[in-house]
C-alpha cells in the first residue's frame, strides 16, 4: 500500500510515461484472421519497431528489451496471412513476423501499429491485394522469425557490385560473410593520420562478389568501406570523414556476417554501443594514443578541447577493480560526484560536476561477464560528466564514495535476487540481410496516461484440482487496489502497485470462476474507485466475501524487507485460509496474519481481508510480483484459500 504523499505520486505517474522500456518478456499474443488484426503482450513497457520486407511480404515487428517467454512460435495464420512466427534473433529482442501469402502484398502506409497500453499493443493489416510482378525468389525469414536468410546469397551470378552483402543498420553496418569467424579473433586497427579503421577478421570468409571492393556508405562518418583481395584473410577498412570516434565489431549469431558499430556518442544521445562495451566522445580503446593533432581530432575531441578550462577537473581514467567489486573515477583533482539510481532504466547515473573528460581519456574494456553491463560515457555539458552504468547479471549498486581526493567509486554487489539479460548483439535494430526495400512502419505509442494491462484473451489457467463450491451459490467481490490516479505503491524499476493487484485479481476472478463462484470486480481496468465505493457494491450486491488485493511498499531505502501478509477485521478465519495456502505454496517470507483498521475491512458487512502480496520496494519481492507466473501461483493460492473457507460456511 501507498506511503507516499499525493504530490509524489502525481510527478513519478507522469514520470512513468515518458522513460524507456525496460527489459520484459513476451507473454502472450493473438492474431485474429477476420480482422487481419495481432495484439500481443508484454510484462513490462516496450516500444516497437516495424518494418514491411518483401519477397514475401513481411510486416517484422522488433520488441527491443523483450525476450520470448517460451519457445519459438511458428503457426498458420489464416485469409491470406500465410503465417505468424515469434522468434529471438539476438537475446535482447524479440521479433514478431507476419508473413502473406505469396503474390500479395500490403500498403505500408495502411498498416498501423498502436499502443494501447506501454504493454498491448495491437498491428493491424489492410486487406492484402495481389503485387505487381516481381522477383519472388529472394531468400525467406529463418524458422526463428529473422528476416536474415539462413545462408548467403549464391556467388554463382553475384551483382559486380557486391552491393547486396552491405546492409546500413540503426547503429552501423553489417556486413554478410560466407564465414564466421570467432569474436576473439577480431582486431581493431585505428589510423588517425590517415582517418582509417581497419578490422582483421581471422577465421571468417569473405564472399567473393567483395573481394578488392570499394563500396560507398555515406553515413555514420563512413565515406566508404574497402575489401581485401584476399577472401580467406578478410580485411575490412572504413574511409572516414574525419578522425572521429572509435568503433566496435563482432559477428551476427542471427546470419553469417559481421557488425560494426561506432562507439561515440553524441551529447543528446547518439549512438548506442554494442552491451558489454563501452562508450565515449573522444577516443578508441583500442588504441592507447592520442590524436597527434588537432587537425586529426575527433569533433568530440574538439568538442572536449573547446571545454578546456584550467578551473575544471580532468576525468583521466574509468576502470573496474581487480575482484569486480568497485567502479573507480579518476581525476587529476578533487572531483564531485551525484549518483543516483534510476529504477525505470536500471542505470546508475553519476554526474560530475566542474569537470570534463581528459582528451588523453581511455575508454575502459569491460570483460564478458563482468560486474558491469554496459558504461556509456559522455560530456553532458561544457563542465559536466554524465556516467550510466548498467549492471550485469546477479550484480546490483552499492554506495558511492570518495576514496581520496581525486577518486570515486561505485561499489557493485554480487546480488542472486538481480537480473538483467546477457548477450553481445546491440538492444536496438539488430542487423538484418538484404532481401529487398525494407519500408518503415509508423509506430504509434499509447496515451500518455494508458498504464500497463493484462491480456483479457488468455484462456483459463489450470484450475489445479482446487475445490470447488455449488456453481453459482456464492459471490466474492475482489478488489484490485488502487487504480488511475492512484497508482498505490511504487517500487523498483517504476513499478506501481495499481498494475501488479490488476493482474493478480482477474487470475483471481478466473481461478474462482472456474469452481462455480460469482466473481463481482470492483474494478476491471485502470480508473480510481473510491474506498467508500468498493464497500458499497460489495454491500450492494450481498456478497459473501470481500478480498482487496494489495502490494506493499517500505519506502526506497529498505530493499531488504519483503514479504507476504495479510489483514483482518473481526473475524480471522478468511485470512488464516488464505495465509496458509499462500505460505505452504509460495516462496515467501512469512510476515504473517495482522489486525488492522483498514476502511474497507471496517466497512464491508461481509467476511473480509486485505492480502499484502509482497513489497514492491523489495529487492526479492519486486521481480515476482511483475513475474506472470508468480501472478497465478499467487492468485492460485489465494482463491484456494477463499474456496476452503467458502467450503466451511
């Protein structure tokens, strides 16, 4: 339940609505062929990507920060979508693709794509109508739902060009090859005199449409990229515009080909780097040498040396200790440092104040599963530094202090209870090959005010042997707390109270449905429903009991209190039902049956009980309570204990 004041509770609502997606799954979907129409859910906010591919017809739907809940998906559609597949092409995306039946295609600008909340999202199709002639015979989307082809075009009649194996992503290129290599076999090669980059790709194969080539990009500073004559000792080198920023590479696990990233940043964001490296506006790690000139600097360099002020402390170097356990800041000075932990993001944000990134500055090498995630770095103002840090896996944030006067650190802490998901392929735009114009879909994001909503399609969960009562005898009113303008407790990662209870309850309604109990909702959605009128329609209506369904909060500053418990007025026995089937079936800590004088347990003239699931302030309870599966083990649990009590009466 909520502590915290109104006003708070107003600026973090609307908070809410404006921050990234966090990391989630896929949860459930639908397509309804009538009505050409799929809707698919996630656990936790998401904003799309969309594309139509054709030869065939594909509309690709990219859940960037979204895995696949289950295994792949691969199902006929119906009309004339000939299938739908859900796949994973990189471990931090999940990928939806429709595809139609061959011959008929889609007006992109007819298909829409819409939030209807940050985790429904509806695509909706015109009716396919037969394409123009056209060559059909470019390669198919994997079984996975990856628009890359399973293999490499055939050299046998390669375009002179080579055109085809050279595709410009959302953060770079990708490059399609005959053979992968390994990624400890890359090596990185900046030439600043000569504004060149250069990658070695031992053990990969170029295809031989690339040997000798020069092909032109035009974007990303990349003038154009050379191959070398020698297809079984690749060489790729970048022409750049300018000297500027450093670059990553690692081959696709989705299709035969390397990625290449640029790794700088601009000061309102820019490019992202690839998870697992990390970012900077002014130099390339994989060189330990400054530019010799400022004719040959970066124009992040120049940005920096423009910043120069002898008042400013200089940021030399970021690096992880030895035993994983610190993230040290160092400076030629006394620095300050503000950090804050960003719940809806997962970063850790530090800003330094009166203080610039050294032009001599190196951009840290962060292990493969190391403590820390991803570090991008930046030059957030003329005389401020901004730092985000994303933990790894089983990692979470500790303090942050100064260890000296020209030092920080931020303590990372082994954490079983954290999670963040692993992989080296970039969270947004994974790489795709080159099987056609791909066109852009407009994606239109939910209102600002829609919150998070559970699949109203899913079919009934098990019941799993619960007792059951005589069908239509008895009515129970739940009570999903909270709601609307009152989104109840909020937690870590941003979570509200209002979304978790709302999911919760209709398992819930459905668990006790299915055993012949009424079920009355005081609420279905997300609208604020006064104390006083849930306890007049459960008066209303005679029911037989009355169950408000709650998540609790102890405030930001106690992650370590979590637990389940649950609340009575007058007669325990309802509660003492429900503890005992929750505790005896969940893994929960034990905080027991109260007494309290909650409003609507004082008011409802029915057996009554208000259930504190969990805290979503904790640091264990905080991921269960968004868990789908702990939401119908919870709610399993819970009517379990309703039916048996409702059994004794």
């Amino acid at each position: 339940m909520s502590r915290l004041p109104g006003f708070a509770l107003t600026f973090l609502s609307v908070l809410l609505t404006s921050l990234p997606a966090m990391a989630g799954q896929l949860v459930n979907w639908n397509f309804n062929a009538s009505q050409n129409r799929l809707t698919f859910y996630t656990d936790s906010r998401v904003q799309p990507t969309a594309q139509l591919i054709p030869n065939p017809t594909r509309i690709v739907v990219d859940l960037p920060g979204t895995t696949l809940r289950g295994p792949t998906v691969r199902q006929a559609g119906g009309g004339r979508v000939r299938e739908i597949r859900i796949g994973e092409p990189d471990s931090f995306t999940t990928r939806v693709v429709i595809e139609l039946d061959a011959g008929y295609t889609v007006d992109p600008q007819q298909v829409k794509v819409r939030g209807i909340t940050p985790t429904q999202w509806v695509v909706e199709l015109p009716t396919p109508e037969l394409a123009p002639a056209s060559n059909n015979n470019a390669p198919g989307p994997n079984p996975d739902g990856s628009s890359l082809p399973t293999q490499n075009l055939s050299a046998a009649n390669p375009p002179s060009t080579g055109q085809q194996y050279l595709q410009v992503t959302g953060n770079g290129l990708f490059v399609r090859l005959d053979k992968n290599g390994d990624n400890n076999g890359i090596r990185i090669q900046p030439n600043a005199r000569q504004s060149t980059v250069n990658f070695e790709l031992n053990g990969a194969v170029l295809p031989e449409s690339l040997v000798g080539q020069s092909l032109p990009v035009g974007q990303y500073g990349v003038e154009e990229i050379k191959f070398s004559d020698n297809p079984n000792n690749p060489r790729l080198s970048l022409a750049l515009a300018d000297s500027g920023g450093g670059w990553n590479a690692y081959y696709s696990r989705v299709g035969g080909g390397v990625v290449l990233l640029p790794k700088q940043i601009s000061r309102s964001g820019g490019t992202n780097p690839a998870p697992g490296s990390a970012a900077v506006p002014v130099s390339n790690n994989t060189s330990n040498s400054s530019p010799s000139s400022s004719g040959n600097r970066s124009p992040n360099d120049r940005l920096v040396s423009q910043a120069s002020n002898r008042n400013l402390a200089n940021i030399t170097a970021i690096e992880v200790t030895r035993d994983d356990s610190q993230l040290i800041i160092r400076g030629d000075r006394q620095i300050n440092a503000r950090g804050n932990f960003n719940r809806l993001t997962g970063n850790y944000e530090i800003r330094l104040d009166r203080a610039q990134l050294s032009p001599q500055f190196q951009s840290p090498e962060l292990a493969t599963g190391g403590p820390v995630y991803q570090l991008n770095i930046s030059q957030e103002t003329n005389d401020s530094v901004l730092i985000l840090v994303q933990p790894n896996t089983g990692r979470r944030f500790g303090r942050l202090f100064r260890s000296g006067g020209s030092l920080y650190a931020l303590e990372l802490i082994s954490d079983a209870t954290a999670s963040r998901p692993t992989g080296n392929l970039p969270a947004n735009n994974p790489p795709r090959g080159n099987s056609g114009d791909q066109i852009s879909i407009a994606v239109q994001p939910p209102p600002a005010n829609a919150a998070p909503s559970f699949p109203p399609e899913w079919s009934n969960p098990p019941s799993g042997n619960l007792p059951s009562v005589p069908r239509g005898d008895r009515l129970v009113v739940v009570d999903p707390g909270h709601g609307g303008k009152d989104p109840g407790a909020i937690g870590i990662r941003g979570v509200q109270e209002k979304d978790v209870v709302l999911a919760v309850s209709q398992y819930l309604q459905r668990y006790l449905e299915q055993q012949g109990v009424r079920v009355l909702m005081t609420r279905t959605g997300d609208y604020f429903i006064s104390l006083q009128g849930r306890t007049d329609m459960a008066n209303r209506a005679g029911a037989d009991l009355f169950v408000s369904i709650h998540a609790n909060s102890m405030g930001m500053g106690r992650p370590d209190v979590n637990g389940f418990e649950i609340y009575y007025h007058g007669n325990a026995g309802l509660s003492q039902a429900i503890h005992r089937n929750v505790v005896n079936s969940l893994n929960v800590r034990d905080r027991r049956v109260r007494q309290a004088r909650f409003y609507v347990l004082r008011n409802s003239r029915m057996p009554s009980t208000l259930v504190e699931m969990g805290f979503v302030t904790g640091n264990e309870d905080n991921y269960k309570l968004t868990d789908p599966n702990f939401q119908q083990q919870m709610a399993q649990a819970i009517a379990r204990g309703v039916l048996e009590y409702l059994q004794q009466r």
